[in-house]
C-alpha cells in the first residue's frame, strides 16, 4: 500500500494523498483526501477513474476553493501518464489540466508566493511553468529529474529544485535559468526539502546519505563559523490578518540604520511607502490603512510587505478582506 506523499495545509483545508484507502474494495485511483475538522474526519475525492498515484497537493495561498494534485495515472494504452488536476470548488469536482505535459508524471506542486496567478509543477524532465493559474503550462528550460520543490517567499524569483543525481539547482529568475549549488552533494538523490526563509537556511533530505542544510539567506557566519550575528532587523507579521479598514506592522532595528517598508501587490508593483527615512534601534510599529500613495483605498485580495536596510531584506504576507 502505498501512503500519502505530500500534505498541504489551508485555513480551513487539510488533505493529504493516497492510491488508495484502508478498504479492499475500493479502487486504485488518483484521490485526495479532505479534512475540514482537523483530521477527525476525511472526504476522499477521486481525480480519474483510471489506475494512479498522487505526489502532491498545492492549495492556493489565498482562496482555499483552489487546489492542485499532481501525479500519474495509466492511460488506455497502459503507459503513465502525467496527471495534473485543478478544483475550484474546495475538491467537490476536478478538471485535468496537464494535457501539456510530456513527462510520466507530476512530482511536486508549489505557488509564487509572489504571484499566485503563477503555479510550478516539478517532473522528471524539469519544471513546468503557469502564469495563468494552470491553463497553459511553459515546458522546461533545462532537463532535469526533479522530485521536490521549494519556493522563497523573501527574494522574488528564486526557486529552489531538488533533484535525482544532480542534488539542489536554483533559479533566482522564476525558472527561466538553473544552476546547481553542489558543494558537498555529488550525485546525491534529494527527496525533500524545505526553506527556512526567516534565517535563510535550505534543508533537504537524501535517498541514503541523511540530511544537509546550506546557508543560503540572510545569516552572517563570522571567520571561525562559531555562531550567527543576529539579524539587522526582524519584520513581524501584520496584526490583525487578515484584515478590513487598516493592520499594524511591527519590526524591530538591532542598529541605527537607514529603512525601508512598503506595500506591494502580487505582481510585485509598489503600491506605497511606509517607512524611508533613517531610524534608531528599536521596536517600531506602523499602521497601514489600506490605500496607495495617492490616498486611493486598495482593491480587497494579498499583498507583499518588504522591510529593507543596507544589509536586509524581509518580506511578508497580508491579506485585505473587505
């Protein structure tokens, strides 16, 4: 029996993915599994009808209705096939969309937390790319075995894969070039991995030689590597969140220094400065009301807060609801 692969979590969805379910009787088929109480409880919601395996589920940063599965089925010549799955009705009916994809199968799923229109799909010839929320799909620029994906939601563009053989590859333009970032993985098989993206830090687990990490971020290591300087600044997230009419925005300097925080969309286009000027160390607070530079009240949906000095950048999410 094989058990779920990937688990993706939501404000009020939690599923993971099975072939199939305790019960002999029921089929083999690419299914997610839906809990809406925790875990106390699953609804299980077949993709096709055919033979197959789901990898991973991916569920829209915003709108918890949207959810991708992706992963492999038989077709009707008996050959695997990719499968990528859409819902927009929280997991009630499902629309395949990877008709595009010529690799045998659907290893990962992750949004742009920049853009959310914009969807990465790992396979085993590479990473497909969607900037139109899974209608059409970019093919790969550069072959490659990938297994898992790991998005950075503090630099825009910068994508990390992992891979069989080949280790980590990064891509610091949204996937439009790799390189690899090997030192110390020669020929290693990566099964998972996850970025800590408040200290900058890519963990990444082997096929049979454990786990690595690599310093990839923001901590600053001094000449004897015996312990981390601690950051120039900590963004903190917007309190309330989400919010209505206006959210209060806390950081805090660990020196003086010269600061900026603005607003921007998921498109990445500024929509207003909040802070940039030079500042004393300390905690610090400010009130966004939700309007644009021009006092204009800002359109409900998510929105990007950056925090930048000389030698720091953080950003993070919020999201208006009116």
């Amino acid at each position: 029996m094989d058990d779920g692969y990937n688990v993706a979590i939501g404000s009020v969805y939690q599923g993971g993915s099975w072939d199939h379910d305790d019960y002999w009787d029921t089929p083999d088929v690419p299914s997610v599994f839906k809990s809406t109480n925790n875990g106390a409880t699953w609804n299980r919601y077949a993709l096709n009808t055919s033979f197959g395996y789901i990898y991973s589920v991916a569920v829209h940063p915003t709108n918890t209705n949207i959810i991708f599965a992706g992963g492999k089925y038989k077709d009707a010549g008996d050959n695997w096939k990719a499968g990528l799955f859409k819902s927009t009705d929280g997991g009630a009916s499902w629309d395949e969309i990877g008709s595009s994809i010529t690799a045998d199968r659907v290893t990962d799923l992750k949004f742009d937390p920049f853009n959310t229109n914009k969807v990465y799909a790992g396979t085993l010839q590479g990473v497909y790319i969607s900037t139109n929320s899974g209608s059409t799909w970019q093919s790969p620029s550069k072959y490659m075995r990938v297994t898992c994906i790991s998005v950075d939601s503090t630099m825009t563009g910068r994508i990390f894969a992992g891979t069989y053989w080949k280790g980590i590859v990064v891509s610091t333009n949204g996937g439009s070039s790799w390189t690899e970032m090997n030192d110390g993985l020669f020929e290693t098989d990566v099964n998972c991995m996850d970025f800590d993206a408040i200290n900058g830090v890519l963990y990444i687990g082997t096929i049979g030689s454990g786990v690595f990490r690599s310093s990839v971020g923001t901590p600053v290591e001094d000449e004897r590597n015996e312990y981390r300087l601690p950051n120039p600044a900590i963004l903190c997230q917007n309190f309330p969140n989400p919010f209505n009419m206006s959210t209060e925005i806390q950081y805090e300097l660990h020196r003086n220094g010269t600061l900026n925080l603005s607003v921007f969309d998921i498109n990445g286009r500024l929509i207003r400065n909040l802070v940039d000027t030079h500042q004393e160390a300390g905690i610090k607070r400010v009130v966004w009301d939700g309007k644009d530079a021009y006092g204009r009240e800002v359109s409900s949906g998510l929105y990007i807060y950056k925090l930048q000095t000389a030698d720091h950048v953080e950003m993070k999410k919020m999201v208006l609801q009116k």
